[in-house]
C-alpha cells in the first residue's frame, strides 16, 4: 500500500492498476513486463524488477483480477 515512504506508482495496488490497464488483451507475462516498461519510460516513471512486477501480478490474481491460462494472463471483468 502507498505510505508517505512509498509512492503510488511504485507500491503493488499502483503496479497492479497500470498492469490491469495495459491488459487490452491476453499476454504472455514477458510481454506484459516489456509493455509496462515501456509505458513507465513514456510516463517518466521509475522502471521496476522482474520481482516486483511478478508480486503485482501475484496480488492481481490473489484478489481474482486476473488468470493465468495456456501460458497468457487474462483479465476476468468483473
């Protein structure tokens, strides 16, 4: 969660939000990784690990934001 420490941008609920907003369709996980990268170079935000995007992805799935399925994550709408 976003503390006075830790910004929006780069806690997991923020993470998980540009994830969920990239996911106009199905995704390998690599490709999902490379889109946010590039979106956060578009945006002037700090670049995230590998680790960090797997935690957001973990989280989107853990509130069932999210599935994982013949090697794609998909988006459930809700």
């Amino acid at each position: 969660m976003p503390t006075k420490h830790i910004k929006t941008e780069n806690a997991l609920i923020g993470v998980g939000a540009e994830l969920l907003a990239l996911l106009d369709r199905d995704k390998t996980a690599s490709r999902l990784f490379h889109d946010l990268q590039h979106e956060r170079r578009e945006n002037d935000l700090a670049t995230i690990h590998f680790d960090w995007f797997l935690l957001a992805v973990d989280f989107l799935f853990t509130i069932g934001a999210v599935r994982f399925e013949s090697g794609l994550i998909k988006k459930l709408n809700q």
